[in-house]
C-alpha cells in the first residue's frame, strides 16, 4: 500500500476475515508495527465490518461496505461506510454499566473505542473512521527486536 487503498465488499460476513488480512498485507507499516498495535487494528477494522454488514446493511446482500485506509504520517486511519441509514453514536448504552452487562449490544463499538486512538462517525452514522497513531520507524524497529 502506498498512502492509500480503497475498495468494496460484499455485504457478507465470511468476507471479514480475509478483507482484514488483504489491509495487512498491504500496509508494511502495519506489519512493522509492535503485535499491540497489530491486534488493536485488526480486532477494531473486524469489529468496523461486522457493523456495518450486521446493523447497518441489515445483512442484506444487495448491499455493500466501502473500506478506505490511508497513511497519513504517524498514523493509520481505517474509514468503513455502509448503505444503511445510519444511526446515533451518543444513543448506545454503556455496555460496562450493571444494567447492561448482559446485552449484547454495543460491545463492538466499545472495543474500537478502547483499542483505538480515535473512533469518529459521520452525521449520518453510516461510516466509522478508526485512527491508529504509530509509532517512529525507529521505535518499531526497537519493539519488533524486543
């Protein structure tokens, strides 16, 4: 990946795993990257797709889910846009307070939120931009050594 990468997928959740590995792949700096930041990234962009593909496209398999990443200076931004009508961020539960503790809901976007530097949506809440800061090249080199 030079500075970019763009493309679509089908709106089907066995297409996650591998659009994941296909971002890796192609980000050398995300394979320089201490295993921390790598595990943060992919548990987060995994957690973007199912989003989008579960409760923003409906599962409809009409649909489909834009992924765009850029590498801007020191860090890695991950944007996934769906077809759906969007929804509001601030409405979702804590899912860490004892009356939610048993709803499924709202786990995924605590994860991003906690494993990312920045989680931002769009107003329409049909696109989540997931912002990993890096660190320096020579920082990386000295964790991939440890």
């Amino acid at each position: 990946m030079d500075r970019e990468l763009v493309f679509e997928l089908p709106n089907d959740l066995r297409c996650i795993e591998e659009a994941v590995e296909f971002v890796v792949a192609r980000c050398a700096t995300c394979r320089a990257a201490s295993a921390k930041l790598r595990f943060n990234f992919r548990v987060s962009l995994t957690e973007a797709l199912a989003n989008a593909m579960i409760y923003g496209n409906g599962r409809d398999p009409d649909k489909r889910v834009r992924v765009e990443i850029a590498l801007a200076g020191h860090h890695l931004e991950a944007r996934i846009t769906d077809q759906g009508r969007g929804f509001d961020p601030t409405s979702l539960p804590d899912p860490t307070t004892p009356g939610n503790l048993l709803d499924p809901g709202g786990r995924g976007i605590f994860l991003m939120r906690k494993l990312m530097d920045d989680v931002r949506f769009n107003e329409q809440g049909n696109a989540v931009t997931l912002v990993l800061r890096l660190p320096a090249a020579a920082e990386m080199r000295r964790e991939a050594s440890a």
